[in-house]
C-alpha cells in the first residue's frame, strides 16, 4: 500500500530564504507526482507535476526534482516571500490507476 | 474561464440525515475526483470519474456514500445516514486526463454532522 510521508510538518523561515520540502513514498511504481499548495480554508493549487520518467521541474522560484528509485521528491523555494506562507501537499499517481494519494503536507510560514 | 464550484460552500446537518454535494467541473474536462480532507489528515481520495468510463470508486470509505456524474459534466456526492465521523472538507477536482493530469480544485464544501 502506497504512503505518502512530508518532513518537517511545518516549517517558519525569514523572509528571503532558500528552503527544500521533503517527500517520500513507499512504493516506486508510479505514473508521476504532483506539488499543490493549499491556502487556508481554500481548494488546492497545482504547482508542479513530475512525470516517473522526469528528474525536475522548475516553474519561476519552485524547483521539484524525483528520484523514484530511492522513494523522494523535493519542492525548492528560492528567495522565499511572506506570500509563499500556505501548506505544501504533494500526491503520487500509482501505475495503472488515477488515484493520487496525498502527503498529509508541510505547514510552511514565511516571517516579513 | 470560470474554475470548478461547488455547493453549498457550508453544510450542517443532523446525525442521520442524507446530504448532496455539487460539484461543477471546468468545461470540457473529462475526468473528475472527489477528496475528503479531515482535521489535521491529508487528502483521502473518494471516487473518480472518467469520460464514459466506469468509475473508480475504490475510496468509497461506506455503502453510505455514493457519487454520480450526468452528462459527464456536473457530479454529485451523496452521503446517507450521515455520521460525526462524516464531518470533514469534501473537495472536488477536474482535469482533461488523460491528457493532462494538472488538477484543478474547487473551493470545497464543509459539512458539519451534529
């Protein structure tokens, strides 16, 4: 059974700074990996998608890399802004099946 | 273009009593999924729908939930003989997977079970 771990569950960083989100999965045999960013009491915004035969993706500041043999993904944010303050989620899409399962996300707060 | 919405945004209700949930998807866009998110859990995914394809209905966590989608459009999730542990966020997503699986999420409903 896939499972989906993020570290650190939440994180506060000045403003400015360089920082890397974590995801693991257990099982390697996926379709690709998704990042969202959830706002408080709001639906979720897709940030990045991987696809299993890609190592990154970058999308302005964001960087995600995959290294599917070893269960990992990475969201980089550089030059973090006090507007990047939101959780984190990543999602997996296991082979022969779209069912994504989810990270239970990284609670991140950038201080001004 | 408009975004996927859903109704009502809110929703108490009494143990026991049925409830429907709306969910209207970005035009054009073939597949659709339901989410549940719990205080403090991640996203449980539900059921999803796909074009004219059966659905997967795997994370259906009772026979008390059920969901369906008319004309490959608008889809509606029904819980019945709702329970306190029913309680949680039910979000819905659409895509055009399979050709492209960014997801794009509605605003959720929040259902409260008394």
């Amino acid at each position: 059974k896939q499972e989906v771990t993020q570290i650190p569950a939440a994180l506060s960083v000045p403003e400015g700074e360089n920082l890397v989100l974590n995801c693991s999965f257990t099982d390697s045999a996926i379709y690709n990996l998704q990042w969202f960013r959830q706002d408080p009491g709001k639906g979720l915004t897709s940030l990045l998608l991987i696809q299993s035969s890609q190592r990154e993706q970058t999308s302005g500041r964001l960087n995600a890399s995959l290294d599917k043999s070893s269960g990992r993904s990475t969201l980089y944010i550089a030059a973090s802004q006090p507007g990047d303050s939101a959780t984190y989620l990543c999602a997996v899409r296991a082979l022969g099946t779209y069912k994504y399962i989810f990270g239970t996300g990284t609670r991140l707060k950038v201080l001004a | 273009g408009a975004g996927v919405s859903q109704s009502p945004s809110n929703k108490v209700t009494e143990k026991g009593k049925d409830v429907e949930l709306r969910c209207d998807p970005i035009s054009g866009h073939t597949a659709l999924y339901w989410y549940r998110q719990s205080l403090g859990q991640g996203l449980e995914f539900l059921i999803y729908f796909q074009g004219n394809s059966a659905p997967d209905k795997s994370g259906l966590p009772s026979d008390r939930f059920s969901a369906e989608r008319t004309g490959g459009s608008v889809s509606t999730l029904t819980i019945q003989r709702t329970q306190q542990e029913d309680s949680a966020v039910y979000l819905c997503a659409s895509s055009l997977a399979p050709t492209s699986d960014e997801q794009y999420f509605g605003p959720g409903t929040r259902l409260t079970v008394t």
